[in-house]
C-alpha cells in the first residue's frame, strides 16, 4: 500500500528522533527540552534540573538557543543563532533575574521524538524487558503520555535507558549471570514497593521520581553484593 508523502516524512522524523535520543549529545539536548517542556527555568535551576556541568550547559544553550539566549551569553556575531528551540527572557528588564523558555519549535521537538518511544514501547521484545520491572497496566499508562506529557514520557524512557545501560556494564552482567532477570526484576519491584511505603502519589511525576530512586537503590544493592 502506498503511503502518501506527509506520512512518509512524519515517519522520518520519528525514526531520527529516536537516533538522535539515543546520542549522547542529544540526550543531553533532550534533558534540556523536557526539563523546560513544563516550566521556564533560571541558569542555575535548569542546570539542577538537567545534572549538566556549566561548560555542557552553556554549550548547549549556544547551539539550542535564538537571538535571545545569543545576546545573552554574548556569542560573538559572527557566530551563527542557534536552532532556536529555546529562548530568554529576563523577568525584569535591566535585572540581571531571568529564565531560560523553550519555543514552539521546541515543543515540536519533544512532541516527535516522544512519538517515536511510544512506537519503540510497543516493541514486543521491549514490553517483554519492561514489564520484568513494572505492572503491564502502568505500562500502557506511559505509552499514552506521548501526547498527554512527552516530557514525562521522554524522562521515563531516558531513565530505563540508563538502567538497563547499567544492567549491561560488568558489574551488571556478572550480578544477573548469577541470579538472573527476573531477580533483577524481583529486586526491583522491592525497592519500588520500599520508596512506595508511606508516600502518597498522585501524579505521574511523583511516580516517576518513586522509579529513580527505586532504581538507583537497585544499582547500590547490586553494586554492594560481594556474593556477585
């Protein structure tokens, strides 16, 4: 069957901004996005928010940024604007008090490559791997956030991501060679359940936080069995 050419080029896009994300500089790109998908952000805040060094940062906003963030960083003329998905906006004008705003291209950015992880999330192979750590029902929840919060989505997927990274490095391999998947994932429901324990969430994001900290209390646990 014949596809027409804005189909064509809409699929494109999603398979581009899937490789893209998986680039190293454009994780961190997208770290910028989703972390100014929600809300503007002051220099400090988004470099908090993003875990980024001030040299990666500033780096980054250079090439991201528009004629704003230019004059703001004092990039030479010479120097071409950036892509101008992000921009600057002093809250008050001749203070130096100030917020950092991604554009409407921007959002346009998050909203494709958040496309392009709900199509990887339907992988069989990859659902398989997914519901070893989570509940199939909160699983389809995350698959319907490419439009409800690609942000969010994006934040998720970047930190199974890094998880399974772990999972994969020596300390990982050698710990799963002895107990196995689906321990990893027995483990990691238990410190899931740990964080879960007189908390109270509601939203996505507090679930989403809960997973972070469940995780990287997954890699100590792995990390420190001297029996591995």
């Amino acid at each position: 069957m014949e596809i027409s050419k804005d189909e064509e080029e809409r699929r494109k896009k999603k398979r581009v901004g899937y490789v893209e994300l998986r680039g190293g500089k454009s994780k961190n790109r997208m770290k910028i996005l989703t972390a100014l998908y929600k809300e503007e952000l002051s220099f400090s805040a988004l470099q908090q928010k993003t875990d980024l060094t001030k040299p990666t940062l500033l780096s980054h906003l250079k090439t991201m940024g528009d004629e704003t963030v230019r004059e703001r960083l004092g990039t030479p003329k010479r120097m071409k604007v950036g892509d101008g998905t992000v921009a600057y906006r002093p809250l008050n004008p001749g203070r130096s008090l100030a917020v950092y705003q991604i554009t409407d291209k921007g959002r346009d950015e998050v909203k494709t490559v958040g496309e392009s992880v709900r199509t990887i999330l339907d992988v069989p192979g990859i659902r398989k791997t997914l519901e070893l750590f989570a509940p199939r029902e909160a699983i389809a929840k995350f698959t319907t956030l490419a439009e409800e919060d690609p942000a969010l989505l994006l934040d998720l997927f970047q930190t199974a991501e890094e998880f399974l990274a772990f999972s994969s490095s020596p300390v990982g391999s050698r710990w799963i060679e002895k107990h196995g998947q689906t321990e990893l994932g027995s483990v990691t429901r238990q410190e899931i359940e740990a964080q879960l324990k007189g908390k109270d969430v509601k939203t996505e994001e507090q679930a989403l936080d809960t997973v972070k900290q469940a995780l990287a209390r997954t890699k100590e646990r792995i990390a420190q069995d001297k029996g591995q």
